[in-house]
C-alpha cells in the first residue's frame, strides 16, 4: 500500500510506494481508506510539539474507511461497512478515569496517527470498539473532519456550558463546524480571527455569527463564554477580558503556546479557564447523532494522498477555509 509517513520531527512526510498492508489483530478492523482529515494536531507532531509518537509514523485521525476485514472477536460489524476513526484510539478500561466515565483522561491511551499508525494511508487498521457509524447525508470527503474537528469542538461547547453570547477564537475547521451547531442550539456566536483575515471573517458571517473581527477586539457585547482554537496562549487572557463575570474560557487545542501573565482582575469575577482533552466515546455517540439534526455542513478541499505536505502547508500558513482532506 501506498503511505506518506513521518521518519523523524521537524521533516517533511515520506511517501512510501509499498508498505505491507497491515493485518487486524484482536478486536481490530482492517479498513480500506476513503478520506482523512488534515488536522492542526498532525502539525505538532510533525513540529516535535507533541513529543511521544511512534516513528516511523503514519499521522491522521479523522479517517473514514470501509471495513475490509474483521480480526478476531469483533462483533456489531460488517465487511464493507463504513466507520470513522478518531484521534482516541485505545483505552485500558480499567484506571479511575476509565471507570469514572473520564477515558479521555486516561494515562494507558493510545491515540492514532501518534502513537497508532493514522489515515495518510490506503489502508490503516484500528481498534473497533473505538470506531464510530457515521451518519448519511455526508460523503466520505464531507464526514472526515466530524471524527476530530467535530468531536473536540463538540466536547469544547459542552464545556463551555449554557452560554447564549459564544465567542470563537480561530475560525477554522473546529469553529466552522461549531458554530453551527452553536446556532442550531440558539446561541449567539461571536468569531475573532487573525488582524486582516477578513476571508475567514466572511465565512463565520454566513455561518450565522452575528459579529467577526479581530483577536485583540473586544466584541460588541460581552461574552458569556469562549472557545480558543488557534494554539496561541495570549489569546487566553484577550479572551478573558471580552468575558462576562462568571463566564468560561476554554483553551480546545492540544497543545498551545504558553499563557502569557496577566492581571488577577481579568480572572475575578469568577471566570474560569479549562482545557479539553481528548475525547470519550460517548462524546463521539453523541456528536454523531446530533449532526444530521443541525444539519452540520463541512467545507473540506481534497488533496490527494501524495499531496499531504501541501496540504500541511495551507493549514500552517491559513489558506484554507474550512478543512483540509486527503484522499488515497
């Protein structure tokens, strides 16, 4: 099978012409790849930002794939089914976050395209009680970005509560989705993107936000809560400080620059400051169920599979609108 694979952090990907197709194991499905999302969680790990990945490595995990395979004790699943595959992809099941509903937590995870070979591939394997049923209504292509984008900013929303005046930090494949169904649920989304990037201000005004500018602006009405897209830690406290007393912020990357100091006063109030990690099963269950309802709409542009760095790149520099997809 064909891959692009990471050989080491800080290069660009390889293209391999002729891995062995990988065989499921145990509780494994063997998937012949449709769609991979591009994820700006891909681009730590390929920056040596997230330090722990399996090398040589395969990255993606917003995969859509169709069942070729079944390995032993697989049960509910059909051979040329389609399912999604997110970033979490193994759990032990048995700590105290595992038990207490929390296996996002989870010190024993595994995640794909980290430490499990990911979706830059023809073909991938993958645990398949950590896979999803994707709704109809979305091509292959159109569902990729629900299984990450759409999982982390869905987790991202809950936490941020019952907030009616949402601000968006980072317009990009996470917002766009989000503020979707920030809007299906009747609330008011505010959306704060780079000085100049009036593209991506345009696109959260037809998306339904009802005001777009810049980070450092404060937004026409103070905000009852905030979601924090862009990796950038300064955009904590801009984002505390368009908040209302007894408001929300919550930091939804991975990993992010670090949160500059700032004054206690932005704080008071009782606001708060969270982070999201990772995601849970039941995030996944209920994200996906919720979708067609909304009806999410994604903006994807393709690249083909050869093409990943490229569209790595248009990630990196912000010339996408929407998300980035790789097709095998």
């Amino acid at each position: 099978m064909r891959a692009m694979r990471l050989l080491r952090p800080g290069t660009r990907l390889a293209l391999a012409e002729a891995m062995d197709t990988p065989a499921p194991g145990p509780h494994q499905l063997l998937l012949r790849v449709a769609a991979c999302g591009v994820c700006r969680t891909d681009l730590h790990i390929l920056d040596g930002e997230l330090t722990e990945p399996k090398l040589p490595l395969v990255p993606g995990h917003e995969i859509v794939g169709y069942v070729e395979a079944l390995g032993e004790g697989v049960t509910g699943l059909t051979l040329g089914q389609r399912v999604g595959v997110p970033w979490l992809g193994f759990t032990c099941g048995h700590c105290a976050y595992c038990r207490s509903g929390r296996e996002n937590l989870c010190d024993a995870a595994r995640f794909t395209g980290y430490q499990i070979d990911g979706g830059y591939a023809e073909h991938a394997v993958a645990d398949a009680r950590f896979c999803f049923a994707l709704p109809q209504g979305l091509d292959d292509v159109a569902a990729a970005p629900l299984l990450c984008a759409g999982l982390i900013g869905y987790r991202a929303l809950r936490m941020a509560g019952e907030a009616e005046r949402l601000g968006i930090y980072g317009f990009g494949a996470a917002a766009h989705i989000v503020a979707q169904v920030a809007r299906h649920r009747g609330q008011r989304v505010f959306a704060f993107t780079r000085a100049g990037d009036t593209a991506s201000q345009e696109f959260a005004l037809s998306l339904g936000a009802e005001w777009a500018g810049a980070s450092e602006e404060k937004p026409p009405e103070p905000l009852d809560a905030a979601l924090i897209f862009a990796p950038v830690g300064s955009l904590v406290p801009a984002a505390l400080a368009a908040t209302a007393k007894g408001g929300t912020v919550v930091c939804a990357g991975i990993h992010m620059s670090d949160i500059p100091a700032f004054p206690y006063r932005l704080l008071w109030g009782e606001r708060a400051v969270r982070s999201v990690a990772n995601l849970t099963r039941r995030d996944g269950e209920e994200f996906l169920a919720l979708a067609p309802n909304v009806p999410v709409r994604t903006t994807t542009q393709a690249f083909p599979l050869a093409q990943a760095n490229e569209a790595l790149a248009a990630l990196r520099e912000g010339r996408l609108t929407g998300a980035a997809v790789l097709v095998p």
